[in-house]
C-alpha cells in the first residue's frame, strides 16, 4: 500500500481553497505548521501536513527538491540519511544525496519509523500520539510535490513550497520551472506561497508568472527588506527568528507587505511576535499556537 498519506479521510473538493492574500487579510496571525505538525508527525509527509490541519494551522509549509530522473519531492534535507532509512536500504550510497537516487529508489525508503524511534520533540512521552497513531507512520514515503499539493486542495488550505537551493545539483536550471509549471496545472496559484532561500530561483518564478506569490526567505537580516521585496515583486518576507528587526515589520505593513517569522516554538515568543504585528509564525507546533489564538480578543 502507498503509506504517503492514503490513510487519512480524504475530503472532496466543493469550493476553491482560501487564497494566500485572503488568508493573511483576514487573520491577524496566519499559524503555519513548520514542514506540517512535525512536533506530532514525521515532518513533510502527508500525515503532518493533515495533522497540522487538524490541530488548527491556518496553512502548512514543505520543502521540495528534484529527484535524479527530475521528480519533485518533499524533503527537507539536501540528503536523506536523516529522516529515511536509506543506510539501512542503500548502505554503499553514502551520502545519499537526494538528488542522486530516482523517486522509486525513494518510494522504498521508510520515512516514518524514525520519527517513532527518536520522538524528536517529546510528544510521543509526552502521551501526544496514541499507538495507533504511531504504527500508521512506520513506512511512510515521501510524497511527491504533486501528491502535496493534491492534498492541500481536499483540505481547502494553503500551502507555503519552500524551493531548497539546488545549486550545484542538477536539478537547478530546471526547479522552478518545474514547480511553478504544476501550481498552474493544478489551479492552486492562488493557494501556494513560494519562497526560498535562492533569490534567483524567486526572480525566475516571477519572469514565469507575474502574479504568483512570493516570500524572501533569509538566515539573517537583511540590510533593506522593503527594497528587496519591492524588486522581486514579493508578497511576504520569511526572516529567521534571531534576524527578525521591528522597525523592518512595521515598515513592511506602511507599505502593504507582510512578515512571515521562522521558527517561533514557545508562548512566550508568540507573544512577543503577537506584539510586533507580524503576520504569520512558522511553529513545529501549531496545536500550541492554535489554542493561544482562539484565546485572543
């Protein structure tokens, strides 16, 4: 059986997912389940994107890079020796690049059962996760970008496709191309926010589509958002936490932007971001997030 996430109920679509624009109008903090609930589920699989769902996010976020025969995937590693058990599968393939193993040599690896083993972010002690729960995830593969996307569309949700940086791989002259391609074959142009570290990869989604939306991802803080923002023709800026500046978030609303913050974990951080008027927060755990906001006035 595909363990990708065929599992779940699957609703049927009766209505157009919520745009990205339409979401960020309407809430004052969009909750973004960080590569799906990982706190509760292996992260970017199609369980944690449902589970983020479940437990309130407004939308999820996922990261996807190109197979060896040119396949979108969903992992966040640039190698699958974390999340996968393809030491044990492929032990002379070190080290496993994702880029040098074709999607069925992928389909083969078991992206669940670590999760079970090394309960990442204590839920599983926690009493988070029932047994049931857990079992569902051992053999778990990593879902093609389509099979994400198809999912977000039964769920009426957004979906934020972080493009990983495959410079040096070759899948990087032909990414973006890639996935932009089937956001429009798929009519979720309105429901997809694509961001990335590789500005050039933004720029190149933009000359494809002039109404696409786009969010600047950064590990540290840049010297003008607004101005980078302005040229690439973006929607929403993605600082780090620790890059986050004040005066950049309340000059990005004057000027009609937003500032979507990676990776806030704990009440008191969403507070504090609640306070700085930002208007979505990346969390591993959108159920905590979730129950802070339906408190709010």
């Amino acid at each position: 059986m595909n363990k990708s996430g065929n599992f779940w109920p699957k609703t049927t679509r009766e209505a157009p997912p919520m745009s990205v624009q339409e979401l960020l109008s309407k809430r004052a903090i969009v909750n973004i389940a960080h590569r799906g609930a990982r706190s509760l589920a292996p992260e970017n699989t199609l369980p944690a994107a449902v589970k983020a769902l479940e437990v309130g996010a407004h939308m999820w976020e996922l990261d996807v890079g190109m197979t060896r025969d040119g396949e979108l995937v969903v992992v966040h590693d640039a190698t699958l020796e974390r999340t996968s058990n393809v030491a044990t599968v492929f032990p002379k393939r070190r080290p496993w690049n994702v880029h040098e193993f074709t999607l069925d040599e992928i389909r083969q690896l078991d992206f669940g059962s670590w999760f079970i083993r090394e309960d990442p972010f204590g839920q599983i002690r926690g009493g988070c996760l029932t047994p049931a729960e857990l079992e569902r995830f051992r053999g778990l593969q990593a879902p093609t970008l389509a099979e994400a996307l198809e999912l977000t569309i039964r769920h009426h949700g957004c979906v934020n496709v972080e493009i990983k940086d495959l410079r040096g791989a070759p899948g990087d002259k032909v990414v973006v191309d890639k996935v932009v391609s089937l956001i429009h074959a798929l009519n979720l142009r309105d429901a997809v926010l694509l961001s990335s570290f590789n500005h050039d990869y933004l720029k190149a989604a933009r000359r494809q589509d002039a109404r696409i939306h786009l969010g600047v991802l950064t590990h540290r803080r840049l010297r003008n958002p607004l101005t980078i923002l302005k040229r690439l023709g973006a929607l929403t800026y993605h600082p780090r936490l620790s890059a986050l500046a004040p005066d950049d978030v309340q000059i990005l609303i004057r000027e009609g932007f937003h500032t979507l913050v990676w990776v806030a974990n704990d009440t008191g951080t969403f507070l504090r971001l609640q306070h700085l008027q930002v208007s979505g927060i990346f969390t591993d755990f959108p159920q905590d997030l979730a129950r802070l906001l339906s408190r709010a006035p």
